[in-house]
C-alpha cells in the first residue's frame, strides 16, 4: 500500500494552521479527510486546493466539543471512506481542532473552563477513541499542543492546562496502541501568525516584537512552520519517533 493510498483525517483542517498541515499532507501524497465546525465554504475551498495539489479530499462538519454527536459523525467518516476514497479506514488522525481563550487565572469563568475542557480535552479523547475502530493498524495520530505547557504567559492557564492534559495522554495513547503499530505524538507549535485566538500574535504589532525577540530564530511563527513538522509525523519516516513532544517554536524562551 504506497503513501498516495494513506488517508489523514484532520480535525479543523478548513483554515489555519489545520488547512496548513493539509496542504502539507497533500503534498507528501496522502488522501485528506478534514472537518469544520461552521465555515463550510472555506472547507469546500480547502477540498477544492487539496485536489489540485493531486489527491483526494473531503470534508465534514464536526464540533469536538460535542461527544453526544461523535457516533453519528463517525457514521458520516465510514460512509465518505467508501463514497470518496474507496476504503473502509483511516490511516492517519490529526487532532487539531481548537479554539483560544485568553483569561487571567483570576478571571477565568467556569463556562471559559467547560468550553476549553470539552474542545481541547475531552472532545479529543473520546472522538480518538471512537476513531480506533476505523483506524489501519500501523497507523498513528499526531496531538497539538502548545509552547505555552512548557513556560508560562499571563493569560492562558485553562487552555494551557488543557494541553498539558494532552501531553500525558498522549504517552498512556503510545503505550497502550504500540500493539497494533500505532504511533502516537504531540507537537507544540510557538507563537504563530494565524487567526487563532483573534489573530492577535499576527495583527497585535508590540507581541509580535516581544515573541520575536524571546525566540532563537528571530521572528515569530508562520503556518508553514508547523503544517510540514505535522505531515511529516504522518510518514513511514517518521514511524520510531514515538510518545514524543516535539516543539517547533523556533526555539522559544530557550
């Protein structure tokens, strides 16, 4: 089975660092099934790239937050399986879905804590759980996390501990899927220019400056950085690296 049969299935993949990592598989040969949770012309525009890079592409809508509809949605996932890519399962799960939320610790309400809880936590625990069944053995998953699990900026204690939530799961999900050859890690982007969080690290000038000059490199982050580190974690190459955070801040707040 040669890589152009391998198909991702990436959550949040319609725009963003998601799309990015789309563009990126497609371009390494993989088959790409992507969801949205509302902007459904941008996720039929991200189809429409997909296709020209040369492979097969698909989308559906999904809210991670919501486990009640995670049944039906894997229902939807067999069906396009066979409809658009002629196959009963998935080789490759990218967790990417999210949304920030900036709050002091002091400040952060129960509804911020719950919307955080179930989109970057508990949403994703059990729809990887769900996606087991669908997923070829010697297959693998790649998590997303953040630097922010590693040093702490003001501001993001709930969604930060999210995501180190992710981290520890992310080693129990290696261990205990490495039986049927599945690998399993979690990358932590920097600081990146996107629409996350209100794009305030691409638009917010005086951050922009202040992340640049605490990272190694010299600059803040672009899609591009990441997208390609995420593809590459769906490769033959990439299959011994395992149970692993791999930060790619361009070496931030070293």
């Amino acid at each position: 089975m040669g890589t152009q049969n391998k198909i991702v299935l990436v959550t949040g993949g319609s725009r963003g660092l998601g799309k990015n990592a789309a563009i990126h598989l497609a371009k390494k040969g993989l088959n790409v099934l992507l969801t949205y949770q509302s902007k459904k012309g941008d996720a039929e525009e991200t189809v429409a790239e997909l296709k020209e890079i040369g492979v097969n592409a698909a989308a559906l809508q999904l809210n991670v937050g919501d486990t009640k509809s995670f049944d039906g949605f894997i229902n939807e996932i067999k069906s396009a399986l066979k409809s658009v890519f002629n196959a009963d399962k998935l080789d490759y799960l990218v967790n990417n879905a999210g949304v920030g939320i900036h709050a002091s610790f002091e400040e952060t309400t129960e509804a911020q804590f719950d919307t955080l809880l179930n989109i970057q936590f508990k949403g994703v625990f059990f729809l990887t759980q769900k996606v087991l069944a669908i997923l070829n053995n010697g297959g693998g998953i790649v998590n997303v996390s953040t630097g922010l699990a590693r040093f702490a900026l003001p501001g993001y204690a709930a969604y930060a501990s999210m995501k180190g939530a992710m981290e520890t799961l992310t080693k129990y999900q290696a261990k205990e899927l490495g039986a049927r050859g599945i690998n399993v890690n979690i990358i932590a982007p920097g600081a990146i220019e996107t629409d996350f969080g209100g794009g305030a690290v691409r638009d917010n000038e005086h951050l922009n400056k202040m992340i640049a000059s605490q990272t190694a490199l010299g600059r803040v982050g672009m899609p591009d950085d990441i997208g390609g580190v995420i593809a590459f974690l769906c490769t033959e190459e990439a299959k011994w690296i395992n149970a692993q955070r791999i930060e790619a801040s361009g070496g931030m707040f070293l």
